[in-house]
C-alpha cells in the first residue's frame, strides 16, 4: 500500500530540549489507516496531528477493545535518527491484537509507516542527552453501536511527541509500594495484552501510593497474593546474592521489551539470571539477610529504574543504602549506549531511520 502524506500548513513550536516533560507535547504529523471486515486494512496516510470526531457510541468507549505500544526514537552525536528494536513492538502489538479479537497488522509495513512518520518529523526528535522522541502506536474498535462482540472496524494510529525522564527522580531510585489489597490481572486474563484496561485497573492502588509519597506501585498475584509480578509501569528484577531473578511470564506479566533486552544483555555479560516465581516474603527475607544488593524496574519509558525502598504491610525494605546499584548502573549505561549509538551494538538491535 502506498502512504499518503498531507503536510500541516501550520508547524508547532517546538519546546526547548533541555525543558521536556513526558506525554505532554506532541509532534505536527500522526499516521492513519483504517480497517473494515471484508475489505482488510486501508488507507494507510500521514495527516497533521488534531482531533478527531468520533460517534459517542463508538464501542471503544463502552467495551475497552483497545491496545498499544511505545517505543522511541533517539538522535544520535552524528545527527543520525535510529529506533531501538521496533521490530519486537510490532510482533506484541500483534499479540495484543490477538487477545483483544483486533485483526493483526502487517508488521513489515506497520514498521514503514512508523518510520516514514518518524521522518516526516524528523525535527521533533531532540538532541538533548537523555531525550528522545516518543513513538505511540494503538489500534481500537470504530463500530457506533452498543452491544458486546468484537468491533467490524478500526482504526490505527500512531502520534509522537519529544520527551525527557518518565520519573521526576531520574536515574535516582525510586520508592515502591507492594500492593496486598487490590488486583491488577490474573493468569487467563489480559495481563500480558498492552491494553488499557490494565492501566485502569491500575489507578486507583497507584493513586493510593502517591498519597503515601510512593512513586509507583509493584503488584502480587491476584490468586494467592504473594508473588511478585511487575511494577505499574514497568517489569522488576532483583539482584540476591550472585543472582539475578525477574517474575517469569505467566500470562498476568506484560512481556516487557526492555525486560527481554536486559536479560539477554546478563546472560552475554556471564551473569546468572533466572525467570522464576518470587515471593515478597523471599524478597523481605533476603533483604533482611542482606543478600538483596539491588532492585530495579524495566521499560520502554524510563529504561532503568532503580528501586531504593520497598513499602510492605508496614515494613521499609531500604535497597543498597537507597542509592543505586552497580548492575542497574551497568544495564542503564549499555543500553543507552546502544540507544544512541555510542556504543556497539552486538545484537543488532538497532533501526536507523534517517
């Protein structure tokens, strides 16, 4: 399919790199296309960034039939735009897709739309160190009717927008709260979908710890309410004694690309790395010990996130003295490394786009 583009006659201001906040500014162009039941995905095009009038009854707003990605783009010290491992969004953008009962993309060609987009405004990405161009792609039913099924057609998207640090803390650890009273998702569900629903569900235990002075919020299973299973925004590790454990997936866990790249980073470094069941009384129990060095979230928004305290039924776990670890450390300076091609990349995680 041929991308049609239609430039804005009226460019944005764009903010300056070195004052950017997260999800709030967002770039001149998006791409769309569109989907009907018969006739497969269509009109693919690049579109100046507006609203867009939809139908109240549009079943998006009444049943949630929604999914989506993020990822960025990152202008490297020679003036080169590259994307990091656009290749893996595609394929879960796919696997939602799959769960939400949303007909899957053409990978090959959603991956050429999101660089030609990433093109079209190639000025919006930054070049401030630590600053990127945040890519979001998300698909959802367009039916106007009320009633439960699968939508018959549907839209998808992708918008931009330059950002700076996700948290406010930086590279700075971060407080965490360990949810025991509500339920985030359950192995069956549509934990390991990226769609909205999870982030509502979400909500209010996040609310809850932002009032206590946590930054975020680490869910338990929704069965037995003792293992460990990701971070609001992110996927968790922990470092006890010489190994590294992360929550393996079990169907509840978002399948975190930064999570995947990390993994393979340990394992080519030597180090050992287990994707097992964790417990928060093992976590507890080793902190007590003094056998668990660090602790640190994973994602496409902050990268590394590492984790100073842990909030339990009334205990403080304070994690390395509250200060960061040498392996959060380590994957931090890697993988941005890679990101903004200052350093080899080995895996050929790397996209270049223009």
């Amino acid at each position: 399919m041929e991308i049609k583009i239609e430039l804005t006659n009226h460019p944005k201001v764009k903010p300056a790199s070195d004052h950017l906040g997260f999800g709030q500014v967002f770039s001149d162009h998006m791409f769309m296309m569109d989907y009907t039941e018969g006739k497969g995905w269509h009109d693919p095009r690049i579109v100046p960034y507006g609203s867009i009038p939809y139908d109240p009854s549009l079943m998006v707003f009444h049943y949630g039939q929604t999914i989506f990605e993020g990822l960025k783009a990152y202008r490297t010290k020679d003036n080169r735009i590259v994307l990091f491992r656009p290749d893996e969004n595609m394929k879960r953008l796919n696997q939602s897709c799959e769960r939400l009962c949303i007909p899957k993309v053409d990978e090959e060609f959603a991956l050429k739309a999101l660089k030609k987009l990433v093109e079209v405004d190639k000025d919006w990405v930054p070049d401030a160190p630590g600053t990127s161009l945040y890519i979001r792609p998300f698909i959802f039913a367009t039916d106007p009717y009320l009633g439960v099924r699968p939508s018959n057609t549907y839209h998808f998207i992708i918008i931009t927008g330059p950002v700076g640090a996700y948290y406010k803390e930086g590279l700075n650890p971060v407080k965490i709260y360990v949810e025991s009273k509500y339920v985030r998702a359950v192995a069956g569900g549509i934990g390991a979908a990226k769609t909205a629903g999870n982030y509502a569900a979400s909500l209010k235990a996040q609310q809850e710890a932002k009032e206590l002075g946590y930054t975020q919020v680490l869910w338990l299973d929704g069965v037995e309410r003792k293992y460990v299973e990701e971070v609001g925004t992110m996927n968790v590790f922990f470092v006890i004694g010489d190994e590294i454990v992360t929550p393996a997936l079990n169907g509840s866990i978002l399948p975190g690309i930064t999570r995947k790249s990390c993994i393979e980073l340990l394992r080519s470094w030597g180090l050992k790395v287990s994707e097992r069941k964790i417990s928060i009384q093992e976590i507890y129990e080793a902190n007590e010990k003094g056998i668990l060095k660090e602790a640190f979230g994973t994602g496409t928004a902050a990268v590394i996130s590492p984790i100073g305290e842990f909030y339990w039924n009334g205990k403080h776990m304070i994690l390395n003295g509250g200060k960061i670890g040498e392996i959060s450390q380590r994957l931090y300076d890697e993988l941005t490394g890679i990101q903004y091609c200052e350093k080899p990349d080995p895996f050929g995680w790397v996209f270049p786009v223009v």
